[in-house]
C-alpha cells in the first residue's frame, strides 16, 4: 500500500510491515513499502518514474507544478486537509451541491466540523486555490448517481443525524461557524 508516514497522525503510528490477521488458516501481512518517504522523496521518484503521478496533484494535468491535492483520495473526502477539500470542491461543484442536496435533506453535516455547504461558500469567497481545473460532472455516470442518492433520499433515514448538532468551527479566518 503507498501509504505515507507524513500524511497523517494516524498514518505515523503504522509499522512498514504489519501483521493484520492470523488464524489456523491463513497470515496476513500488510506492506507500507514508501511509509518512510517524504512528499520532496516521492516528487524526485516521479521525475524518472516510468509512470506518471496523477494529474490530481497539480494545479491542472500535465502542469507538473504538484500546485493541487496535497494527497490523492476520494473527490470529496472527509479525511482530507481544508485545503484540498476547498479544492476539490471548486473541482467539482456539481458533486459538492450533491453532497449539500443530502446535507440539507438530511439534516447531518460533511463532517462534525464541516458543513458542505460553508464549504462551497468558502471555497467561492475566501480566496481557496483556484481549481485549475473543474469536472463538469455531465456524464451518464453522474446522472445516475444523481438519481440514486435523490432516490435514497426520499427513504426514511437509517439513524438519526448527529453530527450537524455539534458546533462547526470558522473554515478560515474572515469566515464565521454557522450558529
């Protein structure tokens, strides 16, 4: 697996070579083989790799300036930075208004912290890095997935939300937390 040491506290505690299952029947050993590397060490393997990075790490493909995600991941991912996430929220604006559309519905948030919808408004008016790029999300495919989640949302919910009843904090400085 190509996670790195750096990209996380939680990532920091896992050993290069851990055992994650044993029984009777099987071992299991799990391989961080690039743990040890810094961002500066996996930029100079890119240089001469055979294969090229994902265009996702810089401010647009083929730009080569590593000016985009700090770390590749799910589009819209409740783990990342406030940075990448502002970027990726200018990157695809129809999935995040899709994330509001649940959000609004459903009454819970992006995350205990963040509300997708502070974020959409945050990434449009305090200065977030300017996407470079922006998917148009036109496709079969996310109308599909469009249809699907409009679909569930008029399901009843599986739990009561509980996240939206913390207190989120200010996205950045000039911006206030919603009361």
């Amino acid at each position: 697996m190509d996670l790195r040491s750096d990209e996380g506290p939680d990532r920091k505690k896992r050993p290069a070579f851990p055992n994650v299952q044993t029984n009777s029947a099987c071992l299991v050993d799990e391989w961080l083989p690039v743990t040890d590397w810094s961002t500066a060490d996996v930029k100079a393997w890119h240089l001469t790799a055979p294969v090229p990075y994902c265009w996702t790490y810089d401010s647009m493909p083929g730009a080569g300036d590593w000016a985009g995600t700090s770390r590749c991941s799910c589009s819209l991912c409740v783990y990342a930075s406030r940075r990448d996430t502002l970027l990726s929220t200018g990157r695809r604006p129809r999935l995040a208004d899709l994330y509001a559309e649940v959000e609004q519905v459903r009454g819970d948030s992006f995350r205990a912290d963040w509300r997708i919808t502070d974020l959409i408004r945050d990434a449009r008016t305090c200065g977030a890095a300017d996407p470079g790029v922006v998917c148009a999300d036109a496709g079969s495919e996310f109308a599909e997935l469009q249809a699907q989640v409009r679909a569930a949302l008029k399901l009843e919910p599986h739990k009561e939300p509980d996240l939206a009843r913390k207190r989120g904090r200010a996205l950045c400085g000039d911006c206030a937390a919603p009361p």
